[in-house]
C-alpha cells in the first residue's frame, strides 16, 4: 500500500510539472512507453459537457486534472463529494455528478454504481416554474398520481423532496432548479438499485415519468 501511495504521488507531481494526463505520466514514471491514444472514459448516462461547464465552470477533462492533483483517486466516495462541494462551490446534485463521473474516469467504479448499489439520474426541462414542479411531488395528491408508491423521508434543503419506495427498496432524491419564471429542471436521483439491469430499467422507468410530466405541464 505504502508503494502505492509513493507511486501516485510521483506521478502526480509528474503531471503538475508536465501538464500529462494520468495515464501517460503513470507510464514515464514506471518506465513504460506511454500510450499514443488514452481512450476516453465511458460517461453515458451523466451530464454533456455544455451542462457540466454551464454549472460548474469546468469541463470533465478539467474537472480529472484537478482531483487527480488532489489524490481524489485514494479517497472514498463521499470526501470526493465533500471537497467539489466545499472547496469548489459546487451543489449537491453536481457535485455528485463531478464525483462519479471522476470514478467512472479512473475505473473506481462501474456504470451507475455507487458505494451503497446502483444508481441512476434523470432530468427533464419542464416549461413551468420550479415551486410548481416541486408541488408535483410535494403535495400526496398530485404525486401519486405520476408515481404512486413513494413515502416521504426529512428534507430540510429548498425544492428537494425525498422519498423511499418500499417496492423495489430504492431511495429516490428530486431536486428542482430554477430556470427562469416560467421554466425549471427537475433532476431525480435513484439510489439502492440491485445491479446495473435494475439501474437500466429504473432510468427507462424515470424517464417516461419525466416525460409525461413534461406534457402534463405543457399540453
């Protein structure tokens, strides 16, 4: 572990001093011919470029240089988290969002899966103001009739709502993001998910429920 810990942190020194990206400044280090081509990493599923810089300020390829240089790659899920969010004034969705995609990027992680399961995000644009979309799944009424079946959990944060689903055991998190007077995003993160079938078959599920909201709320 100690040689570990030595090697990285030669190689991160290497990539400060030459701008490298981790692979190739592994590669020197160790006395290994660099590769010609690093293949991208697998980030389906989690935010484009253009959002990740319209939120954050940064692109995923910065986003790599500045938490390799950190040691993110030696540190557990929820610091990774903790230091986007804190040091970097990123929120929450986001920041979580920067963090597995960094996973995913470094091989730390499989698709979807997180330290407790499986997860998935979706997210849908919706021509009506947040407080209204939240109210969808604020209010019982009006939220069983998209998504019958969930019990709330405490929420202390603005326009989130937590809830359990006792059916499949899942915990799902909706947040909402003003996006003008009239517009707003509604992001919904599904937690506890069994494996990476049930994550597909959970993002299909909350993507056809986003989109019958969307045309609820815009017919």
């Amino acid at each position: 572990m100690t040689q570990r810990k030595t090697l990285k942190r030669r190689v991160r020194a290497r990539m400060e001093k030459t701008g490298e990206r981790y692979t190739a400044a592994r590669a020197h280090v160790v006395g290994e011919p660099a590769p010609e081509r690093v293949p991208e990493p697998d980030l389906s599923g989690l935010a484009s470029e253009d959002a990740l810089v319209a939120a954050t300020g940064r692109g995923w390829k910065e986003w790599f240089a500045v938490l390799d240089a950190w040691g993110a790659d030696e540190r557990k899920h929820r610091e990774i988290a903790r230091h986007v969010r804190s040091e970097h004034g990123v929120p929450g969705w986001w920041s979580q969002t920067v963090t597995v995609g960094y996973e995913r990027a470094r091989g730390l992680r499989a698709k979807h899966e997180r330290p407790d399961g499986f997860s998935v995000s979706v997210s849908r644009t919706v021509a009506a103001p947040a407080e209204r979309l939240y109210a969808s799944f604020a209010d019982e009424g009006q939220r069983d009739e998209l998504v019958p079946g969930l019990v709330p959990r405490p929420s202390r944060a603005r326009l989130v709502a937590r809830f359990d689903r006792p059916s499949d055991g899942t915990r799902v998190v909706t947040s909402f993001e003003e996006k003008g007077a009239a517009k707003g995003t509604v992001h919904v993160q599904v937690d506890r998910l069994a494996d990476a079938e049930a994550a597909e078959r959970a993002k299909a599920e909350w993507r056809a429920l986003l989109d019958r909201l969307k045309r609820l709320f815009e017919s």
